[in-house]
C-alpha cells in the first residue's frame, strides 16, 4: 500500500530522530528502504545522512546501519550497471578510513569496499593502494588483510591484466612477516595471499625463503630462560625475546601449512 505525501513526511522525520538516538533501530531503516523504493525519499540523499550517521565516532560499528548503506550502494551501482565513478569510490574509502580509525579491525566498514568492486576494474589500483598502506600502519586489523585478499580473489585471476598484483601482494606480505614476525594477522595475510599463486609461483617463494623457513629455532634457549625467570616486570629484551618467540611459533605453523598445501594442491576452499 502507497503513503501519502504527509505520511512520508513524517515518517522520514520520525525515523531520522530514532536513527540519531539508536543508528541500529532496524524497524526506522526499513521504514527509509520503504521510502526509497517507493520513491519518496532520493537514494543520494539517503546515503549522505548514512554518511553522517557513520562519522559519528560511536557509530562506526553499528552493522545495522553499514547494512543500509550497502542495500543503497547496490540499488544505486547495480552489477549489471558498471556506472560507479572514481569519485563515489574514493568518499567511500574515506568513510572507511575514518570509520576503522574510530574502530579498528572494523569488518562491517570494509566490507562496504567490496560492493561493486568486479565490475569497476578502472579503481582496482586505487584500492589495492589504500588497502596495502593502511596495513603497513595497522599490522593488527586482520579485517583490512581479509578485505585485500577478497578484493584479489573477485577482481583478478593470475591471467588477467593485473595478475602482477597477486605477486606484488605476496611480496607485500613477505616484508611484513619478516619485519614484524610476532604479529599474528602478517602471516594471516600471508597463508591467504599464499593461497592464491599457482603451484609453480609457490615453489619459487618457498626456495627463495627457505633460509628464513629454517631459521625458527633460533629463539629456543633465549625463551626457556626468559620463562624460567617467573613473573618479574619484562625489560625492553625481554619484550623483543617474547616478540621472537612469538615469531617463531607463528613461522612453524606457517611452514607446516606450506607443507600441506604443496601436498594437495590448490586448496577448494579460501585458507585461514
């Protein structure tokens, strides 16, 4: 059934005062999807005030809302209609980023970066760009690492005129590992971009690193002593023996996983 003018009047002002008060009041944002697909409310306008919501610093992890937000940006940049510009793409990366400043590790904001991202190859570049810098300067948020690996996996294949982004990015992951080997989402992000070389590109990777691969015993005794001291406050060398431990552990797994995935071959299912 329609709504009258007067009705849908109220109804945008009712729902936009819930919305300020609870982003994630899922009965107002369907009240606003009915709106705009009766045509009573403009899809631009919709996506602004979302916008604004979503700037908010208390309201970057409301899924709810980010939800929304992607039903907009699909009714607006349907897949069968290739039609987003560089400039719509870029204001959402800037909503990302200020969203995953505010909330790191921020699932629901990166998965906005995905919407339409096969079709539009044009920006492929841009965000590969964005999404390898921010992980230099946040080497916890494995949502980012995630979001760069799916961005690989539906915009490009080892044929196709980026393939070379799939061994820039296993590149990019090795100097981080090998940089930072305590952290834990570096060899997140290296297992999954791992994942999607073909055998011979993994071959050659494992013969070029298999100094750093061999070398994860190196830390052992320096560990032992460090848990033999008991709970005393750790100094500065303390904290770097307990990063190499950390790193240590992290590579055996790395490795044992290596070993499996030359063993049976291209995984069927995305690796973790």
């Amino acid at each position: 059934m329609g709504l009258n003018p007067a009705t849908a009047d109220r109804l945008r002002l009712c729902s936009s005062a819930i919305l300020l008060a609870n982003p994630d009041h899922n009965s107002a944002l369907n009240a606003r999807k009915r709106l705009v697909v009766l045509g009573l409310m403009n899809e631009g306008l919709e996506l602004h005030v979302s916008s604004v919501l979503l700037s908010v610093p208390r309201n970057s992890k409301s899924s709810l809302l980010w939800q929304h937000r992607r039903w907009l940006l699909y009714r607006q940049h349907p897949p069968a209609l290739p039609q987003k510009s560089m400039c719509s793409r870029a204001m959402e990366f800037t909503l990302v980023s200020r969203a995953t400043q505010h909330y790191p590790r921020n699932y629901h904001a990166w998965k906005i970066g995905l919407v339409g991202s096969m079709e539009y190859d044009s920006v492929v570049d841009e965000e590969y760009e964005f999404a390898t810098k921010w992980i230099e300067g946040h080497l916890a948020d494995t949502s980012s690492c995630n979001y760069l690996v799916k961005l690989l996996k539906r915009c490009i294949s080892p044929n196709s005129p980026r393939g070379y982004l799939l061994v820039s990015s296993l590149n990019h992951a090795t100097s981080l590992v090998r940089s930072y080997p305590s952290h834990e989402a570096c060899w997140m992000y290296l297992r999954q971009v791992y994942c999607l070389m073909e055998p011979n590109v993994r071959e050659s990777w494992v013969a070029e690193n298999r100094d750093y691969l061999m070398s994860n015993g190196t830390h052992d005794a320096q560990a032992q002593q460090l848990n033999a001291r008991g709970a005393s406050p750790p100094t500065a060398a303390d904290v770097a023996v307990q990063n190499a431990e950390l790193g240590r552990v992290h590579m055996e797994r790395f490795t044992r996983f290596v070993k499996y995935v030359n063993s049976v071959g291209q995984p069927d299912r995305p690796c973790h």
